[in-house]
C-alpha cells in the first residue's frame, strides 16, 4: 500500500520539541497536507540548514493514520516518545531561535514502496470449490495482487466482476451459483 502524497508541502513548526515529543504544531499549513495520515516528512534545522539532508540532526517521522487536527499532527509512538522512522532515531529539536521546518516528499520508504507496488506476474490458476447450483464461495491462491485484474472464466466463458462474482482477498463469491450443469468444465482464474 502506498502512503498519501501531495506536491510542495514544507511546513514550519511551531516552537520547539525534544526527542520523547509526537504532538506537533504547526505555524500553519496542517490543510495543505493529505486529509489522511499514515505518510512520512523530513523534520530539520532549516535556520541553519537550508536542505534537510545538510542537518546532522535530520529526522524522518511519521504522521499517523488519522494524526492531522487542523495544524496539530500526532507522530506515530509508542505512547511515551516518536517512534524512530526508516532507521533514523529521533532528536530533540528545540535549539533557541532556530526555525525547524517539515517537508513531504520523497523518503526511502516511498521508493521501496513503489517498488513492491509494481504489476506482479500473471498467475494461472484453477478455481477451488465445486461448481453443483447452490454453492457461491470458490477460492483462488495465490491471493491476486490486485483483485480488478482477475479474469474469470467458467466452461470458457468470462465472468464479470460486480455482475457475476465479487472477490475479497482469495475469496470469490458468485452473485448467483454457477448452474449445476457446468460442473467439471474448467474454473479459471489469470491474476496479478
């Protein structure tokens, strides 16, 4: 799954916050950023560093998946402090007349999310469950990558998601039982 994005987002921080902190408030900007948590930013020095990656001090957090309340964010914790984020140990940002900032964009994670998100292989395979006129829940493993690729077919002929089946994780389930006259015809699936 990927994490919710949105194009120039750098934000400033209000005050300053030491490394146990993960109720954060923003100057403002809190709308700008995707309605649903659950994504990392870049939180560093920007008085004295003008990129985040110039910082010592950089850090990576994560707002939580329902962490945005105007411009207060709640950081994932573990209920007493932030929890580190993409091997990187939180710090203290509190330094007297400094600016910290937080930006959304590009992180490791993002890309090697990307990358487990890219199409899958094609999977033939052959329904489980017996087609007799009554039953209406079949199987297919391994679970399809994405369910709208599933192409189902019954005797040959193609079944249509929504109008003839539905399918949640591995389980397809007919709208109506296969007619009991198609028992022992072939029940294919090809998925990603």
């Amino acid at each position: 799954m990927l994490d919710p994005v949105a194009n120039f987002i750098k934000l400033t921080v209000s005050g300053g916050y030491d490394q146990n902190a993960f109720t954060i408030t923003l100057v403002s900007g809190g709308s700008l950023l995707p309605s649903a948590g659950g994504f990392n930013v870049t939180w560093w020095n920007s008085t004295d560093y003008a990129a985040p990656e110039l910082d010592p001090n950089v850090e990576i957090t994560r707002i939580a998946p329902s962490g945005i309340s105007g411009n207060v964010l709640t950081l994932v914790n573990n209920g007493t402090s932030r929890t580190a984020q993409e091997g990187i140990t939180p710090t203290t940002k509190n330094t007297a007349g400094k600016t910290y900032s937080m930006m959304l964009g590009i992180t490791a994670k993002m890309i090697t999310d990307i990358g487990n998100n890219l199409q899958k292989p094609w999977h033939y395979v052959n329904v489980s469950g017996t087609v007799n006129g009554f039953n209406t829940t079949f199987t297919i493993s391994p679970t399809p990558f994405d369910p709208n690729s599933v192409n189902l077919q019954i005797a040959r002929q193609p079944q249509i998601l929504g109008i003839d089946y539905t399918i949640s994780g591995s389980t397809i389930t007919y709208i109506v039982p296969p007619d009991g006259s198609l028992s022992g015809q072939p029940h294919t699936a090809q998925y990603q």
